[in-house]
C-alpha cells in the first residue's frame, strides 16, 4: 500500500503554507511509524520503506497486513524535529492529529512533608534559636511536639553543663 505525503496533504492537516510545507518534505530525513519503526530512506524496515518524490511528495511504502487503524507517521527533519500526520487505514484518509490530553493534575502536596524536612533541619542545626524559629512558624502538631521535647533536652543539657 502507497500512502502520498503531499503539499496539499500536510497544508491541510497541520494548517501550514505552502512553502512551509515544501520545507517540511524537502527536509525530511527519516520517517518513523507509530513510534516505534525508523526508516531510513536506503534501509526498509518491518515492510516500510519511504522516498521523497520530486521535492514536492514523500510515498511511504507500508506492508498490505495492517488492518484498519490508524498510522502514526512522523516525518522527521536532520535536527530531530518531528511533523506527526495520522493515516486512517479504513478511510484511506489523513486525520487531524489529536492532541495529548491535558496532563494529569499533581497529586496535592503534602503539608506535613514541609514541616518534616524544615524539623530535620533544625534537628541538624541543634540549637534553641533554631528550635524556637521552627516553633514560631509550626506552633502545632506532631512535629511541633517534636520540636518542644528538642528544646526540653537543649536546655537540660545547657543547665547540666552550668552545674560544677
């Protein structure tokens, strides 16, 4: 099965000019399916093979087994970049690429993570103006508790080294 990349083709699907379009096949490189199959122009792979025609058209040769899916078909140019047209295989038709979908929203913070790392912190630092600093910013809860029994054995140890 031949599928044609044309002017007209990448005009329409990615809403580009002529000109850019002409750019986007007279710069292609390599072609890649579905993301996984890289064609190199001289070396076919997995039953595809693409060449450029007249500076104008890029054929993609592609094995007549496919089924009736779609093909994911990036033409991509010497640094890398990438213009991704989607072929219906049952339609026998280019289709408008869909975009990802929006990414997922980052699982919400964990306020107590702050908290932990700025005890671990002080507990580094070691000393009651530290340990006061913490208390001041997080008055309550476990950590601060944490914090209060720090300062309990500073100042223990502090009256124990004024003893002779």
């Amino acid at each position: 099965m031949q599928i044609q990349i044309d002017i007209e083709v990448l005009k329409s699907v990615h809403a580009v000019t002529e000109e850019e379009a002409r750019q986007i096949i007279n710069q292609t490189e390599r072609v890649r399916i579905n993301q996984d199959t890289l064609i190199e122009p001289a070396s076919p792979k997995d039953g595809f093979k693409w060449k450029r025609m007249d500076n104008q058209s890029i054929t993609v040769e592609a094995p007549p087994n496919l089924g009736d899916g779609l093909l994911v078909i990036d033409l991509i140019n010497k640094h890398g970049g990438a213009t991704t047209l989607v072929y219906d295989l049952k339609a026998k038709k280019f289709r408008q690429p869909v975009p990802d979908p929006e990414p997922a929203a980052s699982p919400p913070t964990n306020p107590q993570a702050d908290t932990q790392r700025d005890l671990e912190l002080v507990l580094q630092i070691g000393n009651k103006l530290a340990v006061n600093a913490f208390l001041a910013r997080h008055p309550k809860g476990f950590y601060a508790d944490l914090a209060r029994a720090q300062l309990e054995k500073i100042e223990a140890e502090e009256a124990a080294a004024k003893k002779p």
